[in-house]
C-alpha cells in the first residue's frame, strides 16, 4: 500500500468517526404520552427510600415518571428502610414505617455500602442489581424488551367485616420455569400523608422537612406466611399454571383498604431476580 | 468472548508445555495476592465484616515469540478488599480472566485484538488503564490499530467495549488519533530537510473519540453518538519544553453532569525548564462538563473513558495524604507552580554534600459559571452560561508546600517540610455541610546509615487542622458552636482534628524492612475518637519476591492517585502480601 491510499484511507475513516456525533436541539424533555410496548412483560422498581433522606422525593419522582409513561407496565414499591434514612427521629418522623420484608430486602441488596436513594428494577443489572435513580429509565425499557417467561392474575378480596385480606394468585409458566422459582407477594400502600425531607424544596424557599409529603406505593409487607422471599414453585412446565390463596389480616393496622394494592412477584430466588410482576387493587 | 477464554488457556498450557528452548517464545509475567483481616472496631467506624478476611489476587502471564505476543490477566476477588468497588467481588466473590490479549507487531504495523489500553496526548478524550490501587480498570476491548508506515507520523484506530469489572459496559467506543513528530517526518523528503534549529523538536497530535450508547429514556432525548476531539502540541528546545492540549465534547447529558446539555471543555498547558541544578514547572488546567464515558449512568471510576490531568502535588507523607485533592470534571480552573533547586556542593547553603528545596504551589477554584453545583435542581432548562478559562468565586483546594533536603555528612540525611493547605471537604468529597478544612502540616524525616546495609528512617509529622462553615456563596466562616463548645456545623467526620505520626523504620539491605508507626488523632472534637492507629509492617525482599506482612488499626479516608480517588474505610487487622515477577 502506498502512502497516498494510506492517506484517502485514514480520511475516509476520520470523517466516519466525524459523523458519529448527535448534537440535540431543545426541547430536551419528551413530552406527552404513553409509550406502548408490545409484550407482556412488566417491571417492577424497588426504592429503597427514608423519610429522612432528603434526596429521595427526586428519586420517587422518576419512579412516578416512568410509571405514568408506561401505564400499566411499571409497578413500583417504596420500600421504607435501613437506620440511617428510615429510623424515627423525633417528633416529625415519629412513625416507623420501616417492614420485617424491606429490612430483608435491604440487607440482602444494598448490604453494607446502603446508600440512599438507589433502586432495583427487576432485580436485575449488568452491574449489580443496585442501580441509581437516574439509571432506572434505560433499565425499566431494558427490561420491557424481554419476552414474558410467566403471567400473574391477582384476584384480591377484602372483608370488611373480618378486616381480612385474601388474595388468588394464578401464575402460568410461558417457557419452563426453573427449580429456585419463588412467589412473593406483597401489600402496598398510596398516599400516605406524613412528613418527608425533600432537599428540592429550600431553593423554592421552604422548609426541607415537609409535612404533608404523599407517599406513595409504599410497601407495608408480606401477604400470606412465606415472607419476603414467598413460597417455592418449583420447575414447571411451558403452558401449566397454579393457582395460590394466601391471606392477611387489616386488624389493628393503620392500612386502609381503599388505597391499598397487592404486588404479586415471581422470581429466581437464588440469582435474586425478578421473572414477572402485576399487581392488583385491593378494593 | 466465554469460548475465546477456554481456548486462550488451553493455548497457554500448550505453550507451557513446549515452551523449553527459545526458538519457541518467552512466558513472562508477575502475580500479587493480597490478603486482609478484618477485626470490628466501632471507635474507628471499622465495618463489621462477616467474611473476616478477604483476598484479592492478581495473575499476569505473557507470552511472546517474534512478532507475536499474547497474554492474560487472571483475578480473584474473593471477596474484594475493602475500599474496592463491591460490584468486583459480587454478592458472592468472584474470579476469571478479566484481561486477555493477541498482538502482532513489525515496523509498519501494530495490531492488538482483546483487551488493551490506549491513551490520545494527555488522555482529556481517551486513557484506558488499570491502576490496582484504585481498583479501577477501564480497557478496552475490540481491535486497535497502529500504524506507523509514514516516519515520523503514526496513527491509531480504536473500536471497542469498554471493560467494567467483569463485563462489558453497554457503549460502543470508536476512536483515531494522529501524532506527527514534525522533525522525522521532514526526513520523508530528504535528510537534510529541516526546519527548526538543531535540538528542537516539536509534535503535533489530534484525536477524535465517538462512543454509541441506546437511547431507552422516555423523558429526555439522549443523544446516542457523543463525540469529542483533541488538540494537542509538545515543543522543545534546549531544557525548555511546551505541552498544551484542548479538548471538546458534544453535548453529553448523563448522571454525573445531572443530564446537563451543555457541551464540555477542556484546556491543559504545562510549561517546565531545566537546567543542572534547577526545575521549573508551571501548569494550568480549565475544566467544564468534562466527564466522559461509554456509559451515562455509570458513576464513580466505572466506565470513565478519559484522565484529566492532576494540577496539584500527589504527596507520599502520611499526613499529607489525609485530604487529597480530587479533580472536578464538571469544572474547575487551577494553577501550579513548582521549582525545585538544588544549592551546589561547596556553597554557603550546599554545604559539604549539597542542599535541595521544592517549593510548590497549586490553586483550584470553580470556573466562573450560572452553575450551583450544590443544588443538582438548579440547572434551568438543562442548559447553564460558562465562561471558560475565568476563575470563579469558590475556593475548591489551596496548597502551598515547602521542603528541604539536606544531606550532612556520607551518613546522614533529612528532610523538612511545611505545607499549609485549604481543603473544600464540602465539595471534594460530595458530603454537604461539612465546610472546609485548613491544615498547616509540618514534616521531618531523618535517614541514618549505620553501615552499608543498616539503614534508620525516623519521620515526625504534625497536622494542626481547622474545620471552617461554608456559606452558599463559597465564603468562608467561623464554626458554630453549641452551648456546651462542641461544633454543630459544619459537620465533622471521625477523623476531625488535628494529628501527630511518627515512624521508624530499619532496613538491612537487600532484604528485610521493618517499620512502626502510630498516627494520633489528638485534637478529635470527640473525645472517644481520640485514638491512636498503631501499625506495624515487616517486608522481606528476594529476589524478584516481595512479601509483606502487617497488623494495623487504619483510619478511614480518601486514597487518590493523579487526581483520580477512591473512599478506603476505616479497617483493623493483619494484611499479607505476596509478589513476584517472573
């Protein structure tokens, strides 16, 4: 090769490598709408958030985004834990909404580096399973891409005489579902008013502490008596299903009916991720 | 890349095997294993560690015949040392090949598939490398290209995934890169052909990088191609010598520039003159939204594409590495001097065996921008006005530094040094609230040689240390106090204070070193946390071996290397570490 074709070579290959640049023109932000995603397959964001965290309302605020761009598709729990955010302290943050499963969760995903706000989205990751906030966007359209291996039905049914809670699972097995399969499923709660720190708000000159903060879908714990990790439903086959009744009680609990929701979970308990979700009004 | 692996080891078994005689290539390489101990100690904040003890261990083998070489790096990290990202060890510790190469060179040409690091100039578009004491390993992996058939010119064209623990991150990097070395390349058109004067020589360079990453945000329009460019010259002539490098990148919007549009910036001139006896070095540097990666959420050192080179001094005296100062890729604007001089033997101030001084100084401040990087939802419209290369308010780092070192007789030899510091701990660290810190610091070490091979190294430091308020606007206060004196804000870590340290180290030379040393932490606010840390280490060198072993209670801290850092917490227990090359 001599040099001059060398030369028209390396022209050729620096104006292609030019021309692999995106400049973006305004507006930045999508506006509007519904993104429709084919399949079946649904997402679930664990936030792992404290009312004393003061950088966590901008975190619950992506988890509501991406819950209202994909309707139906995202399913979210706010799961109140860890000492450092979560703790009571005096009497603005008198109340423990911290649960026997959050705690779980908690220690077995975020473990000894907890930082808080951080999140999961199906469990899953190429780095680790815990992912900031701001990375939730591309995971949770990540995550939808996948073909659904498993459906869940929930039919929940509340008693309000017996304040009992009884929830049908039906899950059916798309492809062959492994040995370490896992059904957990969990209460949730929406607006719940109480006090939150929200370090958004001093630049609007107001208190960080809120008092009337709503917060949402937060997880209030386990339904039925297998606990976080939930009851082994182990190697099906493609195209059988089963049906589960698990129940909880609402006496004596703050919950109330009318804003509350069952998260039902499918996962692989071992790899710790998650295969299918849905979720379901309690009334 | 899982079938490649299998294939490369049975490769090198096979080469193992055979490799007998030098007709069929050279096997080199080196290994590091590092173990570490950890007791609970809740005065120092050590972690509870349920493993009690980890290990990370290292494997480089290379194998080269002719023009061809290969080679592998095999890991462990079971678990990962702590201090180390835990995405290294996992959940459950991990270990494999994170690190494995096919190269063929001749004059023409330089080919790499697999695993390699590359850097464009100064590194402000492009750098990939591992530095073991950061945990940080960023190559890439694909093909690179060098081709070097014109004298004097040579290029580089990259195209590769770039490494993040043991996977790949999810950009595509692709990248060329041209240096010209003016003198040589005359000499295509005749020997004698020649421009500049005898001595000199100048270089030009240019660089451009592209990384490709999907868009899957449904609330901003990323852009997916983000590109950057380089420029860069080096001249010199006689002991004087120019290094100046600019940099841009398109608007690149991602987690650590809070999805800022804005495009980024960055200029680095290094100017330095020698002569027998005396060093001179100036630098500066100016920075905006200059963090680069093949990924946008990656944080921390994962994935981070380039190096934006280091204006102040990296320090080796254990009390002047307790605040380190840490680049700021999303804008700063420093300056350095240094001179170093030595005093002839002979002279006044040389005496018998002669005088050294380092004098150096560094100052970075924000660059002047609308930007208020402590509030994350100030910026408007995801766009905010720079001025580029003009000092903004907020003081980030001031270090002044001074030592002297005297030899007094053929056996003894010291050192002395102050330095006064101002530390933005508020910004450096991202930990809001808690101000700044000025230090005045002052070393000495002392260096005896009993015989030929017994040598004793004593050094003596003390850190007088200040913790200051910060207002919004970057001024400096007093700290507030409660009633009682304890200071409420700004808030304190548990290395507040002021320390003293003191080392003694014997040598017998070839072979064994041993040294003690205790740091205390006298001044703590906190009168419970006025500790002391004892450790103690006995190395044992033979040959090519190095093993170390050591007991000691650490404080927790920063660990930088070239502006570049990593939080080490605090630790208690014995360390073993075994190396060799071979």
């Amino acid at each position: 090769m001599n040099s001059s074709k060398i030369s028209l070579l390396l022209c050729v290959m620096f104006a292609l490598i030019l021309s692999s640049c995106d400049e973006i023109a305004p507006p930045y932000k999508q506006t509007g709408g519904v993104v429709v995603v084919k399949g079946t397959q649904k997402v679930l964001i664990e936030d792992f958030t404290g009312f004393r965290c003061g950088n966590c309302p901008a975190a619950a605020q992506i988890a509501t985004d991406l819950y209202d761009a994909y309707k139906g598709k995202v399913i979210v729990l706010g799961i109140h834990s860890g000492a450092t955010f979560a703790s009571p302290r005096g009497k603005l943050y008198a109340t423990d909404f911290r649960t026997t499963v959050g705690e779980e969760l908690f220690a077995t995903f975020l473990g000894l580096t907890g930082a808080q706000p951080n999140g999961m989205i199906n469990r899953s990751g190429n780095n680790g399973k815990i992912i900031a906030p701001d990375g939730w966007a591309a995971q949770v359209a990540a995550e939808l891409e996948k073909e659904a291996k498993a459906s869940i039905d929930l039919t929940p049914k509340y008693d309000s005489l017996t304040q009992i809670l009884t929830v049908d699972v039906q899950v059916k097995w798309l492809s062959a579902g492994g040995p370490d399969d896992h059904l957990a499923v969990y209460l949730s709660e929406d607006s719940v008013i109480y006090a939150q720190k929200d370090y958004r708000r001093p630049s609007k000159g107001l208190s960080e502490d809120d008092s009337n903060y709503v917060h949402m879908h937060m997880l209030r714990g386990a339904i039925g008596e297998f606990g976080t990790w939930g009851e082994q439903v182990a190697s099906k086959a493609a195209g059988t299903s089963i049906t589960k009744r698990y129940t909880l009680s609402f006496a004596g609990k703050p919950w109330r009916p009318k804003y509350c929701s069952v998260v039902g979970i499918l996962h692989n308990k071992q790899e710790g991720s998650v295969i299918q979700v849905n979720d379901a009004k309690v009334k | 890349m899982r079938t490649f692996l299998p294939a490369l080891l049975v490769f090198f078994s096979v080469i193992s095997l055979t490799a007998q005689n030098q007709n069929d290539g050279v096997i080199g390489g080196n290994f590091q294993v590092d173990v570490q101990s950890y007791t609970p100690d809740s005065l120092i904040g050590a972690q509870n560690v349920p493993e009690k003890l980890r290990s990370n261990a290292f494997l480089n083998l290379n194998y080269t015949k002719g023009n061809f070489s290969a080679g592998i790096r095999y890991e462990s990290y079971l678990k990962e040392i702590l201090g180390f990202s835990p995405n290294w060890g996992g959940k459950e510790g991990n270990a494999g090949i994170g690190y494995r190469y096919a190269r063929y060179t001749n004059d023409d040409i330089d080919v790499t598939i697999g695993n390699f690091y590359e850097q464009f100039g100064n590194g402000m578009i492009l750098r990939t490398y591992e530095e073991r004491g950061l945990g940080l390993d960023n190559a890439l992996d694909g093909v690179r290209t060098k081709l070097t058939m014109i004298k004097g010119l040579q290029i580089t064209g990259v195209f590769g995934k770039q490494r993040s623990f043991f996977t790949v991150g999810p950009g595509i990097v692709r990248g060329i890169d041209g240096e010209l070395l003016l003198e040589d390349f005359l000499k295509n058109f005749g020997d004698n052909v020649s421009i500049l004067p005898e001595g000199w020589r100048l270089r030009f360079g240019g660089g451009v990088l592209s990384k490709y990453e999907q868009d899957l945000d449904p609330t901003l329009n990323l852009p997916e191609n983000v590109l950057a460019y380089n420029t860069r010259m080096t001249f010199q002539a006689g002991g004087f010598a120019l290094d100046a490098e600019y940099a841009y990148k398109i608007n690149d919007p991602k987690t650590t520039n809070v999805n800022t549009y804005n495009p980024g910036r960055a200029l680095y001139v290094n100017g330095s003159y020698s002569a027998p006896g005396l060093g001179i070095n100036i630098s500066l540097k100016s920075l905006d939204n200059m963090d680069y990666r093949s990924s946008r959420r990656s944080q921390l050192t994962d994935l981070v594409l380039n190096y934006l080179p280091a204006v102040t001094k990296q320090y080796t005296y254990r009390l002047l590495t307790l605040y380190p100062y840490a680049t700021q890729p999303n804008g700063e604007i420093g300056v350095q001097a240094d001179l170093l001089y030595t005093f002839p033997k002979g002279s006044f101030l040389g005496g018998k065996y002669g005088t050294s001084i380092n004098i150096n100084y560094a100052r970075v401040h924000s660059i002047d921008s609308s930007r208020n990087l402590n509030d994350s939802n100030a910026i408007e419209g995801n766009l905010y006005n720079t001025k580029f290369l003009q000092f903004g308010d907020r003081v980030f780092f001031d270090d002044f530094n001074v030592e002297i070192q005297k030899k007094w007789s053929k056996d003894f030899k010291t050192n002395f040094g102050f330095m006064r510091q101002y530390y933005l701990k508020e910004l450096i660290e991202v930990l809001p609230g808690t101000g700044a810190i000025k230090t005045d610091v002052i070393t000495s070490e002392f260096i005896y040689s009993m015989t030929s091979t017994q040598t004793i190294r004593l050094e003596i430091q003390h850190m007088a240390a200040e913790h200051r308020k910060i207002d919004a606007a970057g001024n400096d206060l007093d700290a507030e106090k409660d009633a009682n004196g304890k200071t409420i804000s700004p808030k304190l870590d548990n290395n507040n204070g002021s320390w003293i340290y003191a080392l003694a180290e014997y040598t017998i030379a070839p072979q064994w070193f041993i040294s003690v040393f205790n740091e205390y932490n006298y001044g703590n606010e906190d009168p419970n946390r006025r500790l002391n840390y004892l450790s103690g280490n006995i190395i044992y060198v033979k040959d090519a071996l190095r093993l170390t072993i050591g007991y000691g209670r650490v404080r927790g801290g920063i660990l930088c290397v070239g502006g570049v850092c990593r939080p080490v917490p605090a630790s208690n227990g014995f360390s073993l570490s075994v190396s060799s090359t071979f």
